[in-house]
C-alpha cells in the first residue's frame, strides 16, 4: 500500500501543478497586469519544457536508476515552485514554470516504469488501476485547494504550498520507495546509447501508434482542463471557489473507471475495456453538441456530462494502453515512457496554449474538438490493433496475443 501511495504522490505533481493556480488567473491577471492569453501561458510554458524534459527522464533512470532521478526531480521541484511564488513579473513567473515543467515529469514518467519493473500482466494492469485511482483526485482536488488558498492568500500562496509539496515527495521517495532497476539491467550513462534507446523506440511505428493514441485521448479531457477558467466563469457564470462543479464529477468518473479496471482485469478482455471507453466519451461529446446547441442557458449539471465521460474513458483506456505500450520493447521501456510523455504533453501544451483560447468560447465548438481528439486515438487504436493481429516477426520486438494484449 505504501507504495501505491508514494508513487500516486508522484504522479499527482503534474496536474497539482496545472490545476492548482487555474483559479488564481484573474488574480495573475490583475497583479502582474497581463491580459487573459498572456495568463494562458503560465500552462503552455510548463507543458513545453515539461514535454522537453520527459524525453530524458526515463532514459536517465535506465542509466542510473529509478530513485536518484525521481529523488532529484522532486528536490528541484520544489525550488522551482518557490522561484515562481517570488516572481515579480510575468517574464520571471513563466521562467519559473519552465524550470517547474523540466523537473516536474521525474517522478510521473519514471514512477510507471517502476510499477512494470515489479509487475507483469493483469498484476501490473491492476496496480496501474490503483494508482490512476488514488491519481484521479488530484484533477478535481487541485482547483478546489487553489480555491480555498486565494480565500486566505494569494496566488503565490498557491505556489508555495507545491513547494511544500515537493519536498514532502522528497522524503516520502527516499523513505518508502526502493530501487527497481537493477545495476546489472542498466544501460551505461552515455549520450549515443541514450539518444540511440529513445531513437529506436520513436522510430518503432506500434510505439508510435499507441503514444498517439494514449496523446490524443487524454487531450480530449485536457481541453476541458484548459478551458475550465472560462467553461466555470464566462459559460456557467460561477466564481473562483466553485472550480469543483467541474472536477468533482471528472474526479468521480475517473475513479470508476479506474475501480472498474481494477475489479474486472483478468475476466473482461482488454479490448472491451478499451471499446467501452471510446465509445462513453464519444457519446458524451456527441450529447454535449446537441445539448449545447439547444439548451439555453446551458444548466450546469449538463454542461459537466463531456468532461466527466471523457474522464472515465480515459481510466479505462489508459492503464491497457501504457502497459502494452511498455511491453513493445521491455529493455528500453525508460525511453519508451519518455517517448509517449514527450509525445503526450507537447499535444497537451497546444492544447494549452492554442486550441483552448480559439474554442473555449463556444461549448459547441469545445465539444466538437474534445470528440475529434477521441476519434483520432480511437482510429490509431484500430490500426494498431489490426496490424498485431498477426504474431510479430521482428526481432527487437515481443510475440503477441493481440487479443490478450489489446
């Protein structure tokens, strides 16, 4: 249990970092005197530098181990996160959260590595499941907690505490957390075998397949994510403290769906797990475009039903998605998580900074692109499936039951 706990901890670094301040924007805003679009970067910028550390996260723990990397990623954090609470000016705020963004991933991308170091088939899907779940609150917790803090400080407030945060992860990773890969298992610290590992895995066409997919079904949900500032204040005319309206729901379907998977692995085939939660999140989009289109006002309750049905999609999906990505190449899986953490967050950075200003505006619209996200990992999924129909003749790669697998 201790380990479930730590390693949720440490995935739950990423979202705190982006959900947390999304209340505090008017504030950034009116302190900082920045407009809306400027503010909107405080995301993109993270998620840029975030997408360009995760290439090398996961290839440094295969050379030098899980823990010193997740321990010192942790540590760094935390004094990133301070910089950003002493920034004072935007240019030094969002230098702060690039220096966030490099050191932030450690602990997500190297901590599922762990769990396939320790675990194999439904035993690694279900501890997978745990996580997600445990993982899962922090999407609807983090706005809530940022909420509460702007009630008795400020948005550096907000800083400080994932501070805090950090160095708690600090000690906990150092008490808790043992060492998963082996010396002998290492590849040596070198930039050519390093560069050759990560290499080798984006050029694998079934990597890059299932990254895809794994990129553009979570960015269906992060486009709500991104756009909560102005789905919770413009569309439902709510306030700073009532972000939950939105994450609670998204919370409560993401551990479902994680519950679900955990409960049911090993007696329902993968690919149904994986067909149900396309299928619940493009019914969700469809629903929200003739909902939205009709209703109007909009009513609360139903304006949260995209976001929360693309949140128990993606806990279904997910955890069968990452294990069988790590399983296409078992001796690189460091640079293989580092590939599709890269992959996914240079997607959720356009999101970000982009796709979320032009369409917030309109929930239609937002609908309409969250389902074109779904579709297009749905249609990888499809070609990744039909193409390991057959068992695999490559050497570098595994034989497989796609049935099984997928």
């Amino acid at each position: 249990m201790s380990l479930i706990l730590v390693l949720a901890a440490l995935t739950m670094v990423g979202p705190f970092s982006i959900d947390a301040i999304l209340p505090a924007f008017d504030a950034l805003s009116t302190e900082l005197r920045v407009d809306d679009a400027s503010v909107q970067q405080t995301l993109s910028v993270y998620l840029g530098s975030f997408a360009f550390a995760s290439l090398f996260h996961g290839s440094l723990s295969d050379a030098v181990g899980r823990k010193p990397v997740i321990l010192t990623g942790c540590a760094l954090y935390a004094l990133a996160s301070a910089w950003c609470a002493l920034a004072p000016s935007m240019p030094v705020l969002l230098a702060g959260r690039a220096a966030q963004g490099l050191v932030a991933g450690a602990g997500m991308i190297v901590g599922r590595t762990v769990v396939r170091d320790l675990y194999d088939g439904p035993s690694a899907q279900r501890f997978m499941s745990h996580i997600s779940m445990i993982f899962a609150i922090a999407p609807a917790l983090a706005p809530i907690v940022g909420g509460w803090i702007l009630g008795w400080g400020s948005w550096r407030t907000i800083f400080w505490v994932l501070a805090g945060y950090g160095f708690v992860i600090v000690l906990l990773t150092g008490v808790l957390l043992p060492e998963t890969h082996p010396r002998s298992s290492r590849i040596p610290f070198r930039p050519k075998p390093l560069v050759t590992s990560f290499l080798a895995a984006a050029r694998d066409p079934s990597v890059l397949r299932l990254s895809s997919a794994i990129a553009l079904n979570f960015s269906a949900l992060f486009l709500y994510i991104a756009s909560a500032p102005a789905i919770v204040v413009d569309h439902l005319g709510l306030g700073a403290q009532d972000f939950g309206v939105l994450f609670v729901p998204l919370v409560v379907a993401m551990m479902l769906g994680s519950f679900l998977t955990g409960r049911l692995v090993g007696r329902v085939r993968q690919g149904a797990f994986v067909a149900a939660g396309f299928a619940i999140a493009l019914a969700g989009s469809a629903f929200a475009v003739v909902y939205q289109a009709t209703a109007q006002p909009p009513q609360t309750a139903w304006s949260v039903v995209p976001a929360a049905t693309g949140a128990l999609g993606v806990a279904l999906i997910f955890p069968i998605l990452t294990i069988s990505l790590l399983d296409l190449r078992p001796r690189e899986r460091g640079a293989v998580s580092s590939f599709q953490a890269f992959l996914s967050t240079l997607l959720n950075a356009v999101v970000a900074g982009v796709a979320a200003p032009l369409v917030s505006g309109s929930l239609v619209t937002l609908a309409l692109v969250s389902g074109a996200f779904t579709s297009g990992a749905l249609l990888l999924w499809l070609i990744h499936r039909r193409s390991h129909r057959a068992p695999s003749t490559r050497p570098d790669l595994p034989l497989e039951e796609p049935t099984d697998q997928l």
